[in-house]
C-alpha cells in the first residue's frame, strides 16, 4: 500500500485503524436504517453514548496501567442512591456532591488495596463491583428511591446548548481532559509505562504505589461525572442501575483499538469504541430487536475485538530475536 | 564450603556406556542440513542474498554476524519458521520445504532458544514429556515405571544430574537449559540448533553445556551454534560461518586454521582493536554500601566506589553478585546496611524513585524482563527516568523530550538512528544502548550500575556500550559493572570484587587476567 504519496496521507496514518470500522459500521447502518440518519435520533445516540463516553474515559486509564476496572457498574448505582437519598436532606448541589464523592471513594479504595497492597485489580474492582451493589442495595432499603421532579435534576442530563445536548458537551471536554491527561502529563506517561513493562516502570524511578493509586482515582473522576449524569437522567436513586456499563468500557474500549493487556490506548480510541457500541445498540433498537438481544451483541463485539488486537501475533513468527 | 550442583562436571557425564545405548543416528561427516544459495526478501531489503550452509552430523558449527547480517533469518528458514524467497534447503541430500516448523521438528531439527520454554511448576519427568503428554489424548502418566527409566537415559546422555520429581523452578540457569536440550534429543533429533545458548550462564554452566554439546557430537548428533562470543566459539566449534550484510564472508571454514582476529574483521568487516583501555583517574567516594545484607542471616557486605572509578563484581550465578549489583542500584530493598551517594543516606531502602532523585543510574540484567517498554518508541523507552525535567508550566513537553533525548540516542550510536522507531524493531545491542541512554540522560546522575550490559549483544555494540562506559566513568560518575563476560570485566574495571555465597571473598586489581578472576570466583587460591 503506498499510502506515503497521497495527500494528507501523514495524518491518516496516525488516526487508529479502528476508526475504519467505525465508518464501516456507521456507514451500514445508515445505508439499510433509514431511521438512523435523523437528527433527533442522532442526538439520541450522542446523549445515551456521552454517559458511556464518560465511563470508557475512565476504563481506558485504568487499562493503559495495566489494570482493568469492574466496579463502574456498582458505583454509578452508589452515586444515584447517594444522590437520591441525600437530596431529600440537602439542596440538590450538595446532593449530586455526595454522590460524586461516593464515587471517587469506590475509585480511591481500589487504587489502596491495587497499589498499596498489590492485589489483582481484576479481583478487587469485581469484588467491588458485587459489594457496592449489595451496599447501595441496603442504603437504598431495597427498592429504587424516587426524587422529587420539582428539584430540577433534569437540568444536566436533558437541557442542551445550541441543539448540542449538555451530555454529549461534557463528554467531549473531558476527551480534551483526557487526552491532556495521557499525552501531556508525567501522570499520563507513566500509566503507559507501568502497563507497558511494571518492572521496568519500578526500575526507572517512577513512583509506582502513587501512580498506580492515582490512576484509579482518576478514573472515578470521569466515571463521576458519568455517574451524575445518569443519575439526573433517571431522577432516581436505583441499586442496580445499568448493570451492562463496566462491561460495556471494556467492549468500547476493546474495538476502540484499546488493548486489554494495558500499556497502549487513547482518548480517540476511546471515542471511536464508544460510538461504535452507541450506533450498534441504536440500531439494535431500531430494528426492533429485544433489548436482551444487545447483551449477545456486546459479548460478540467484545470477543471479536480482542481477536481482532490478537491478530498480529497469530501471524508472528518463531520467537528467534534479532541476534 | 562447595555449594549446589552448578558447580564442577557430574561424573556420569562420561559415562560411556549410557552413551551407547542411543546409537549415532548418522555416520560422523554426513551431510545433515544444508542452504544453498537462499535468498529472503522483506519487501525490498534484502536479508540474505544467496547464503550457503553445510551442517554436518557429530559437528559443531558456529554461525556467526553481527546485528542485521542475517543470521536470525537464516536460522529461521533453517527450522522452518520463515521461507525462503529463493534457493535450495536439503535434509540429508533430499530437498525440503518446511512449512511450519513443527514440520522441521518431526524432520530432526531441533531449535532451543533463548527464552526457556519449560514449564516452571512442573517437574523435570513432567517437562521430559511435556508434548508427549499434549499430544497423547488419553490420560497421563500411565507407564510410568518405564517413562522413568527412559528419563534418566536421556538426563544421562546430557550429564544432566537432577531429580526426576524436582520441579523445574528449582533448577539453576544452566540445568534449565540443559533439560531443554534433553527434551529436544528426545524427539529423534539429528540436528540441534542452539541461539545463545550462554546468554545468561554462568562459567561453570557453560563448561557443563559445552561437555554435553562435545558428548552429543561424539554420538553423532549435529549442532549449529550461533553465539556473539569469539572465546566460546574458539572453544567449542569445529567450524564456522560468519555472515556480513546477508552474505557469507567466511563459509564453513574449519576453526583450527581460521584466527579469532580474521573471525572478528569478518564480522564487523573492518580490522577490530583488542588494546588495552585507557581507565581514568579516580577521585574521592561516591557511591557507598555500608553492612548491607540483602536476607537476614546473610554475610554483612560493605563496598564503596569513588568517582570516575569502574569497579567490577564477578560471581557465579547464585553468588549473590546480581543481587549486590541492584543493592548498590537502590533496586533491592536491604535487611541491613545503609546505602549512600556522597555521604548522603538514599532515603528508602529499594525503592528506585528515591536512588533516581539521589542520582543514581541502572541498567538492570534482563533488559525484557526489567528494562523495556515494549509497544513504545525508542525515545519513550529513554525519557522514562526524566519525565519530571521535560515539563514546561506543568505539560509534558513533547519537543523538549524530543530533543534532549535525540541528543541522548545520537550520543549512544543508536542505529537506525531513528528515535521514534518501536523498540521492539531494534536489535538486542541497540536495546541495550538505549537503557544506556536512558541513563546517561539524567542530568545529575553521580553513579551507574550495570548488570550483563552486554549480555547477548554483538561485538559493535559492545564496543561503543564499553566506551560510554569509559566516558561516562571520564566525566566523573562513579560505575558499578556486574558482569560474567570475564574480558569485559578485567578490561574495564579498576578493580574487580569477587562475590561468593553472598560474601565479598576478594579484590583483585586491574589487569587481572579472566583466568585470575574465574579462579577467584570458583573459590581457587582460598
């Protein structure tokens, strides 16, 4: 392929390869559902996918230091019972606060018990993920909290700004944050060298406990955010809300072109998984299918993508290096 | 005190009679593999352009080149990993295209390759097996009385002395190779093919490999050699080729009438100098290692390196001098003893976050295991220790990295000199520069510790890695190099320290003959 000799060619080949079957994808779709290319629908998809956004932003940290977070699920349900209950106390402000912070306090205790006691992060955030439910399950007394309509809770998930809705606007400054974060941020580069290679992180001085700590800190900023969107979404404090997410991250971040393996990955990335896994579950909807039809999806989605990264090294040959 | 199995040859090694049950599968001298004229393309370069090989039963043949000669792709066709774009490969006079290399395996070809692939939890019956058992699809073990029996003919005929129900992670370096190589004879092997097979052995493994390989000879088996070492080469092989720029410059040539220096200037393809080196004056303490033991229980070790001073550890593999090299580095958390840089403590004990900000540079052994960042790019393997000095108003500069560590690949010969080029594409000797680099960024680094810097690398690398060594030490630092290449360490050190269950037995001083060193490390003169 010589792709050098065309125009343009050099910003191309930068743009991952993912975003091919993003165009595919969203081109098929277009094609034979004559219901995608509406804008009210489009904006729909931008609006359920901005909250997903938000939440890959947070996995693709995480997988980058060569982690994985399973806990997204259960603290998105924390944060709306948090909210839902706090807000019959507080003005609406401190409520959504509350709930933020129970968040960052999921994300803080994974990064303690992953990177100062060095526990599998696939065994502590699953763990959570099962122990944050059954805990807001219990704050919660069982059964969903309703909040009253007249607090204004909408405002952040349903009001927009020039036809741009507020969700897909937040989810698009925290890509610029994010990407900030991987590429301009001592932080950022050493998540990629810890997942890349922990021991040669340890061997080069970078302050691995800190960071490793940091990064699931971090995460549960922008699954924070996610949470408080949700949570004006649905205007209710629910123990098992969206239980798909933390598995819905991987499958976005996966086709997205992220590794699961950590050390590589970006904020593009993560913005191309996530709107294909947006389109896919919108024409899922539109072509009437049942709603327990996108479970399978998903899982097809999430093992082709990882056949898909496995590729190369299928390919590869013997293991006789360069002598 | 003589400690473990590693040490000196096992009596049954040459036991006659075992040998003899395993009849020579071909008669001493006939033609086993051979490579005509192959030509392997990659797009347009060109690896090899029309190489020749002759591979003899009972012979050892040294294939040697440096990095980019060709050698790996040779090999590569040779056991069926890679095809040729043209030209001729023959098994015992009959042409043959190996698709695959399970292929060549079932034909007698047998690689062992640098990196192990035993299982560590298994034991050594277990690992003997270990395709057998894959393969077979009923249950395991059955026969087992006579499996047994057949496991220690083949341990035998290696001289391998271990038990058969040891797991494999209890075995030194050198018995996991050698039970590698056991395994691959057991697969009616005519050919063995060894990829440096040392890399990472101390003297006495390699002497122990070297009797087995000269055993394996004698009974008829074939054995291709590629190896980077001129003194192994001179030891064990019968004859050699060297490859330059995918072509043969020398071509099978007997070792006894070809000279170490004709080997060394056809490799690097210009005359090579053997001279002394010129070390530098040494000046005041720098580095300081004071009552260190790494375990409780362990002898006290004290050690103090001055500026532009290169001190040299030497030990067996086991010794403890590896260990005693990532204590000086800050890598190694101590039960005992206090590290310190120009009389100050290095705050934690282990922790490398604090030895960096003390100023203290390492290149640790295994540069895959605890060195690169595989998936990234050369100038991001280099910036890794000096992320918090490329920050403008809190951002991670990316043109400030870009150049100062340009400057820092250029000043090790990177070659290709190509800084945004995935380390992973270059070759062993270029890695190995690059952890150079990442060290000698650093701006007030005072000491650098090195261990194995050369360990699998060609003979150009070396010589430029020794003399950013030498420079390095010239411009103040003071340097720790732990090192089994003997050569490397009597020509660069001021001083060798020689290590011994875990105790600083001895000193000896500069221009100390590797014979001197090698006594001193086995315990010779106590």
């Amino acid at each position: 392929m010589k792709m050098a000799d065309l125009p343009g060619s050099h910003l191309l080949r930068r743009l991952p390869v993912s975003i091919w079957g993003l165009v595919v994808i969203v081109a098929l779709v277009a094609l034979f559902l004559p219901g995608f290319a509406r804008i009210g629908n489009i904006t729909n998809v931008l609006r359920v996918g901005a909250i997903l956004a938000l939440a890959s932003y947070g996995q693709t940290i995480v997988l980058i230091s060569g982690g994985i977070d399973f806990s997204i699920g259960s603290s998105v349900a924390l944060c709306s019972v948090v909210t839902a209950l706090a807000v019959q106390q507080l003005p609406l402000g401190l409520a959504l606060t509350a709930g933020f912070a129970s968040i960052i306090g999921v994300g803080a205790i994974n990064g303690l018990l992953i990177a100062y006691l060095k526990l599998s992060p696939f065994l502590v955030t699953l763990g959570m993920l099962l122990l944050v439910h059954g805990f807001a399950a219990i704050v919660a007394g069982g059964l969903p909290v309703e909040v009253p309509d007249r607090e204004g809770i909408h405002t952040l998930s349903g009001s927009d700004l020039l036809g741009v809705p507020y969700p897909v606007i937040i989810a698009g400054l925290a890509a610029g944050a994010l990407y900030l974060l991987l590429e301009r941020t001592t932080l950022g580069r050493s998540w990629f060298l810890i997942g890349s290679n922990l021991a040669a992180a340890a061997a080069t001085g970078i302050r691995l406990r800190r960071n490793i700590f940091l990064a699931y800190v971090l995460a549960a900023v922008f699954v924070g955010v996610a949470g408080l969107i949700l949570t004006s979404r649905v205007a209710a404090g629910e123990p098992n809300l969206y239980p798909t997410l933390p598995f819905e991250t991987m499958a976005a971040c996966a086709v997205g072109g992220i590794p699961l393996t950590g050390g590589r990955g970006s904020a593009l990335n993560a913005v191309i998984g996530v709107i294909v896994i947006a389109v896919l579950n919108n024409a899922i909807v539109l072509l009437n299918f049942p709603a327990y039809a996108q479970l399978s999806l998903l899982g097809i989605i999430m093992v082709g993508a990882v056949i898909a990264q496995g590729m190369p090294s299928w390919t590869r040959p013997s293991r006789i290096r360069s002598l | 005190m003589t400690s473990a199995s590693n040490v000196g040859p096992d009596p049954r090694s040459s036991d006659a009679a075992v040998i003899a049950t395993r009849q020579p599968q071909a008669a001493t001298n006939e033609v086993l593999l051979e490579a005509r004229a192959v030509v392997k393309e990659y797009g347009s370069t060109k690896a090899l352009q029309g190489a020749n090989l002759v591979l003899r039963a009972g012979r050892i043949h040294a294939l040697m080149g440096e990095n980019g000669a060709g050698k790996s792709t040779l090999v590569q066709i040779l056991v069926g990993a890679a095809v040729p774009t043209s030209g001729v490969i023959a098994m015992q006079g009959r042409p043959v295209s190996f698709d695959g290399v399970s292929e060549a395996l079932a034909a007698g070809v047998v690689p062992i390759y640098q990196q192990s692939s035993l299982f560590p939890n298994l034991t050594v019956l277990e690992n003997l097996f270990a395709f057998e058992t894959a393969a077979s699809h009923g249950v395991a073990g059955h026969k087992s009385a006579r499996r047994r029996r057949s496991a220690k003919q083949m341990l035998n005929r290696i001289g391998l002395a271990v038990l058969l129900d040891q797991p494999v992670a209890s075995l030194s370096l050198g018995e996991k190779q050698l039970l590698e190589i056991a395994r691959g004879l057991g697969r009616d092997c005519k050919l063995l093919v060894l990829d440096e097979p040392t890399a990472a052995l101390s003297q006495a493994d390699t002497n122990r490999l070297f009797a087995a390989l000269r055993q394996l000879a004698s009974a008829g088996v074939g054995i291709l050699y590629i190896s980077h070492k001129t003194n192994e080469i001179a030891q064990i092989a019968d004859e050699i080729t060297v490859l330059r720029d995918g072509v043969c410059v020398i071509s099978g040539a007997p070792l006894k009438s070809t000279s170490m220096q004709t080997i060394v200037s056809a490799m690097v393809g210009h005359a090579f100098n053997v001279g002394e080196k010129n070390l530098p004056v040494v000046r005041a303490p720098v580095l300081a290692l004071v009552g260190a033991a790494l375990r409780i229980g362990d002898p006290e070790v004290s050690i103090t390196v001055r500026a532009s001073e290169i001190l040299g550890i030497a030990g067996l593999a086991g010794s403890g001098a590896e260990e005693i090299g990532a204590m000086l580095a800050g890598a190694l958390a101590c039960s005992r003893g206090v590290l310190s840089v120009n009389g100050r403590p290095v705050g934690r004990s282990g922790d490398r976050a604090t030895a960096v900000a003390a100023g203290i540079g390492y290149v640790p052994a295994d540069r895959s295991v605890d060195g690169l960042f595989p998936g990234h790019d050369a100038l991001r393997n280099a910036s890794a220790s000096v992320l918090d000095h490329l920050t403008k108003f809190g951002l991670l500069s990316r043109s400030a990295e870009s150049i100062r560590l340009s400057a820092a690949l250029t000043n090790v010969s990177l070659t290709p000199n190509q800084p945004r080029r995935l380390i992973d594409e270059f070759s062993g000797g270029n890695q190995q520069k690059v952890l150079l680099a990442r060290n000698l960024a650093v701006a007030d680094i005072k000491a650098l510790v090195l261990v194995e810097p050369t360990r699998g690398v060609d003979v150009g690398a070396r010589d430029i890695i020794h003399d950013r060594i030498l420079m390095a030490a010239a411009e103040g630092l003071a340097v720790v190099l732990v090192s089994t290449d003997l050569e490397e360490l009597t020509s660069l050190s001021h001083r060798v320290a020689i290590i011994r269950d875990r105790r600083l037995t001895t000193e000896l001083p500069r221009l100390s003959s590797p014979a001197a060193v090698a006594g001193a490390m086995l315990g010779e003169n106590q």
